[in-house]
C-alpha cells in the first residue's frame, strides 16, 4: 500500500508493536522442551488478546498462528510436535491484522548453550538488515535492496537465500511491489516512493542458496543442512529515514 493519510501511519504502528510485542512474548516463553506447537499457542493467545488476528492462517490457512522455522528449516515451519533442543536456532516470524491493517516481522535468536558461530550468523543478519533499512528512501531503486543485501551477506562470509524475498504490505500481507529480491538484478527499474510500505527481510545462510519446498507442502530447508538466519522489519519509505513500524 502506499499511505494515504495518518490513520493509515497509527494503523500500521498499531499493528506492528502488536507483531513486535508476540515475538517478544514467544520468545521469552522459548524454552527446551516445549513443542513448537505450544510456542505457537503462546503468539496466537498474545495475538488475540490484543484483538489482532493471524495474517498467514486467515489469508493462506496455513496450520498456524505463526511460523517457526529450527535449525536446517529456512521459513514457514509448521508449529507442531517438535521439541525445542538445548543450542536450536530458531526463527520466530510473525505475520497479524488489526483494524484492516497488515505487519510482518521475524526473528531468528539461539536456545542455550549459545553456539558462536550460529550466534554470529544471527548478529550479523541483524546487521544486513538494520543497514538496508538505513539506506532506504524515496527515489532509490529497489533493486539496489538486493545489491545491498549480496554486498553485505560477501562481506560477512554468508551466503543469500534467494527465492525468499521482501514485499509490499499493508492493506493485505503480499502486496505490490511484489517480489523484492534479496539479490541484485539489473532488469528491476522500480523505484521506492514516498509512502510505500514494504518489508525487509533477509536470509543468510551459512551455505545454502536456495531453500527447498519439502513434502508438507510450506516447510523450507536448506538442501544442504547448512543454517540460515531471517531478521524482518516492516517499514514506511519517507523522503528520509524510514518509518519501522514492527517495534514494539
């Protein structure tokens, strides 16, 4: 979407701290021996006590308030019967609507003992992010999100997963401008206006390209069993520094 006026501003900082605060709240309940499922139970509560709903279970019925992804599994884990594990890496993301309005937001953190290298990966795609979000404005063009993305990922030592990509928001979770790619492409000659929302959300791995559709029919992985970290942030492009509106 691109916003039409303050309430379209409150509307989606609205939606975005209550995106912010369930991964927060999932988060500091993450513990070992918990399933996935009883994790996800914990968002979809937060969720609805604040009177916001699921964005992936009400726009693609997905099997769950959230997606939590572990380990070799990329994005879109299914919350089931899996138990967290001592030194999981673990990737919280969070989608939700409120009052007509959409957020989405993730984040990849480390169940102890913390191991340095996964914890570097997830600092350091932290990092990639915060700095792509610094360096957006009006009138910069959006494939210059996806150079940004591979400059840092080469800097860092990591790798780009590159079917998953950032998108527009607002008014419904995917919206135009469709297909962000976290890699440069030279073709892209869109450009980022004043009042566009968009998420930023890159995948670093330490391997694996791509990440693999398996049999469940959502669950991405990485074909190698390497590990990937996610960080995402939904934001409002203005003529200077972007709006974050997934804080809580």
């Amino acid at each position: 979407m691109t916003i039409g006026s303050q309430n379209d501003i409150e509307g989606l900082k609205a939606i975005g701290k209550i995106v912010a605060m369930t991964i927060n709240e999932m988060k500091r309940h993450a513990r070992v021996g918990m399933t996935t499922k009883e994790l996800d139970d914990i968002g979809g509560r937060f969720l609805k006590s604040h009177g916001a709903v699921s964005a992936p279970k009400t726009t693609y019925n997905f099997p769950g308030n959230t997606c939590i992804s572990i380990n070799h599994e990329v994005a879109h884990g299914i919350p089931g019967n899996r138990m967290i594990q001592p030194g999981d890496l673990v990737n919280i993301d969070v989608s939700a609507e409120l009052g007509g309005y959409y957020a989405d937001a993730g984040h990849s953190f480390l169940i102890p003992p913390y191991n340095p290298t996964l914890l570097r990966l997830c600092e350091y795609t932290h990092h990639t992010m915060m700095k792509v979000i610094s360096s957006l404005k009006h009138g910069v063009k959006l494939n210059e999100i996806g150079r940004m993305i591979e400059v840092e990922a080469t800097k860092g030592g990591y790798h780009v997963i590159s079917n998953l990509c950032s998108h527009g928001i607002g008014k419904a979770l995917h919206e135009e401008p469709e297909e962000i790619l976290p890699v440069y492409n030279k073709h892209d000659k869109r450009v980022l206006k004043e009042g566009m929302v968009i998420t930023i959300e890159p995948f670093l791995s330490t391997g694996a390209e791509y990440a693999a559709e398996q049999a469940d029919g959502w669950t991405l992985c990485a074909p190698d069993n390497s590990y990937a970290a996610q960080h995402e942030h939904t934001i409002i492009i203005t003529k200077n520094q972007p709006i974050i509106v997934t804080v809580a």
